[in-house]
C-alpha cells in the first residue's frame, strides 16, 4: 500500500463519530494489504492479458522528440506518459529499452513531450514507424533545450532529462520541466489499441 492510500483511509475512518479509530483503521489497511489471492491469479497472467487491461485505460497520445550529440532528430510515439510532480516540476516518459533512440534520449539534449491533437493521428502512426528522418515531413521548430517542437499540437513541453531509471523492458525517463506552451483544440485519444476523437 502507498504511504498517501494508508494516510486516507485512517483519516477517512477518523471522520466517523463514535468508530474505534484505531481498530477499525487497522483491520481496514490489513484487509487491503493482503489480497493472496492476486498473488496466485498473477503467475497466471499472459502478455496479451495484461496488454487488454491495461489498454483498457483511456489515454492521450504524444510525440517524444529529441536531439542526439550528433545532431540528429529522434522522435518516438508514446501514451506512457504522465506528469510526476508539480515542485519540481515533472514528468516522465516509458521508451523501450531495445528502441534505436534510446541512447540520444538518454545522452542528448532534454527532451519534449509533443501532445497531439484529434487531427493529428498521421503523425501518431509516422513516429510509430521506424524511418532515417522522421522530420523530413513533419513541420516543427526547435525548442529551449534543442529538442524539436512539432507545429500543431495541443501542449508541449520542455524537459532536461533528471534521471533516468531500469522498467523491467523499458526505461523511465524522467524529466524537469524548462519550458510549456498550450494551445487550443481537443487532443487525440488512444484506447485499446484504437484511435478515438473526443465527443
């Protein structure tokens, strides 16, 4: 159980007047931090199982662009983002750990997080793709930490690369935010491996 589900819960059970708060928090966290049989359900989950469930939750769709030493555009797709902390500012982003970017992600520039509008499903399927040069038809400007901006988007933001971290066959990038900007428009949306356009 995390720190802040253990905190809520007691202070939940200390709101009911006349409850025994220290017994009833008790049992409530016990019962929640032994679920046995999940453990037994879990060996038995297979790739594609997992894949279903976890595609079952709606989610954005970016663009993760960056600038190798050499000077290279290197850009990825990616609906595992999602911002960390808000002081400091930030976010991260999951990239494959066998993907040919990953070495300027982890040594380049920083790194942007593109988010895509309804319209901009092309690009979504383009950087899905491998390809040499990935920017040779995407229009885009570069941003504070040399990273490439892609023009038309609903947000993007602007990270120096703070660490970076082992996620089992991906990495977790974790930036710090150095810069935003927020257009208008609705953003693309990604649910079991289909593209949706807000209603």
């Amino acid at each position: 159980m995390l720190a802040h589900e253990e905190d809520t819960c007691r202070e939940m059970l200390d709101d009911r007047a006349g409850a025994p708060h220290a017994d009833v928090a008790a049992a409530a966290i016990a019962a929640v931090a032994a679920p046995d049989e999940l453990d037994e359900d879990a060996a038995q989950i297979t790739v594609e199982d997992f894949k279903r469930a976890a595609g079952s939750f709606i989610t954005g769709v970016t663009v993760a662009t960056t600038r190798a030493p050499d000077g290279r555009l290197m850009g990825f797709t990616a609906n595992s983002f999602t911002s960390v902390s808000l002081d400091p500012p930030l976010v991260l982003v999951c990239l494959h750990r066998d993907a040919p970017s990953l070495q300027a992600f982890q040594v380049g520039c920083g790194y942007a997080i593109n988010v895509l509008s309804a319209d901009q499903e092309w690009i979504s399927r383009h950087f899905a793709r491998p390809s040499d040069d990935k920017f040779a038809s995407v229009p885009y400007w570069i941003g504070a930490t040399g990273a490439p901006l892609i023009e038309g988007c609903i947000a993007h933001i602007d990270c120096s690369l703070e660490v970076a971290y082992d996620g089992g066959d991906h990495v977790i990038l974790v930036g710090r935010v150095q810069g935003v900007a927020t257009g208008d428009g609705s953003p693309l949306i990604f649910h079991r491996s289909r593209y949706l356009r807000a209603v």
